[in-house]
C-alpha cells in the first residue's frame, strides 16, 4: 500500500468532512479578527495540530487499523480523549465562535426549550467534582469486556463510543484549561485536585491490562487482526498505551495549570 493510501477516508463520512472544514475555516476568521499583537502563532498550530490528528485517528486507515488493533484502538483513545482536545483548548479554540459568520444560527437564538436543559447537563458534567469521575469513568465503561466486545462489533455503538470520548475529553481539558477560571486564584486548586485525581485510575487501569497473564479482550480474535502480532502482545501494547502516554498526558495538565498559576502569581506581584 503506498504510504499517501493510509490518508484516504477508510470510511468515507461526509459529515465528518464537512465538519472539519467548518472547523478548520471558522477558526481561521477568528483568527484573523484578532489585533496583531494578539495573535499567537503557537496557538494556531496547537489548534490545527490537534484538529488534523482527529481527523487521522477518525476517518483514515488508522481507524480502520483501531478496529482490528487492540493497541491502534487505545492509541485512536489517546488522541481522542487527552491529546487532540488538550491541543484545541491550548490553541484558543474559543476562535471558533468569533468566527462564526454573521446570520448563521447562534447559542443565544437557540429556542429556551432545547437550550435550558443542555445548559443543565453541561453545568452538571462541568462540575469540579463530577467531571473527573466522568472522565476517567468513560475510560473504564468502554474496556469492560463485554461492552468493548459489543462495542467494536457494532458500528453504531463503536462511533458512540468514539464520540463520546472525544466530546467528553474536550469538556474535561475546556474546564481544566479553558479561559473560564483564568484570573480567578481558587480554580487553581481545584484543577490541581482534578488532575491529581484523574491520574491514579488511568495508571491501575493501564498497570492492569498490562500486566495480566490472560486475554481480556477477545474480539479482536473473533474479527482478525489486521497485523501478525499475538493477542499477548497487542494486549500488553494496548495496556501500556493506556497506563503511560494518558498518564503522562494528565501530568502534563498538571504542569500546564501549575504554570498558569505561577504566571498568575507574577502578574498579582508586579500589580
């Protein structure tokens, strides 16, 4: 297979193409819009950066690859769930909505009926206390056996699974590392609490599939895997995918919200 193949669509999604091109389009006329001396360029390709490995992970052979690879699958995860929404947040994704074009439908025109009790989930699951345990709870519903089997067997449940993965990781680093606390001293700690907490589940979870003597995940025998590797083995990469890179992602977090609180600091001082 030549190596440009592995980018095609595996499964072409209109949907998806549309979605990232608005994406990619209204991002860049929020950008635009800022003053000279407001535009960080790291920002931008943190954005893309993010945005374009979603789309790698989502709608080329790579998923087709996580459909047949217990480890493809949780590196698809990673990016997914840690790497790609902590890249947008960082990238000043709320760009986006300053370049949503002028008539187009908007939150605030959003009729009260359908807009209040989004507006209750979303405060529910943004909770400090709840969104750690959503966060690392998905990661765990979608690894119980039985669930994971039904769901890689299923294409509809596999792209619930997917979706909720990624919906939830950008919930989860908007609310770490989002522009909403930005200023305000308490909401440091309570985002050094949350990736604290989100940390140790990630590491037994991973410490567990790892080093265990017997296959948990039998479907990919059931389906085939697309590359000769014993089912030991793509076990043993996929856990260590689960236990290492997540866990080095949420220290990551944990290092970005120390950084802003120091920049903070500094800031309080020279006032």
């Amino acid at each position: 297979m030549h190596s440009l193949s592995y980018l095609k669509p595996w499964e072409f999604s209109p949907l998806m193409v549309v979605s990232f091109s608005l994406l990619f389009l209204f991002y860049a006329r929020g950008f635009r819009s800022l003053e000279k001396g407001y535009k960080n360029y790291w920002q931008l390709a943190s954005f893309y950066i993010g945005l374009i490995s979603i789309y790698v992970v989502s709608h080329t052979y790579v998923d087709y690859l996580s459909q047949y690879m217990f480890w493809v699958h949780r590196f698809q995860h990673l990016v997914l769930h840690h790497l790609a929404p902590l890249l947008m947040v960082l990238g000043a994704s709320e760009l986006v909505g300053k370049g949503w074009p002028e008539g187009w439908p908007k939150w605030s025109s959003i009729p009260f009926i359908i807009k209040w009790p989004c507006t209750c989930l979303y405060r529910f699951i943004q909770h400090p206390v709840i969104a750690p345990v959503v966060f690392v709870g998905l990661i765990y519903l979608w690894l119980i056996p039985d669930i994971h089997f039904a769901a890689m067997l299923s294409k509809k449940l596999y792209h619930v699974m997917n979706w909720s993965m990624l919906i939830d990781g950008f919930l989860f680093w908007w609310l770490v590392l989002g522009p909403e606390w930005r200023g305000e001293a308490k909401g440091f700690k309570i985002r050094i609490v949350m990736m604290l907490v989100v940390v140790v589940p990630q590491q037994l979870l991973g410490a567990y599939i790892t080093l265990t003597d017997s296959i948990i995940y039998d479907v990919y025998d059931v389906c085939g895997r697309a590359w000769p590797i014993s089912p030991m083995e793509d076990q043993i990469y996929g856990g260590i995918v689960t236990w290492i890179p997540a866990s080095m992602m949420s220290v990551l977090g944990l290092v970005l919200v120390l950084r802003r609180r120091l920049n903070y600091q500094k800031s309080k001082d020279n006032e």
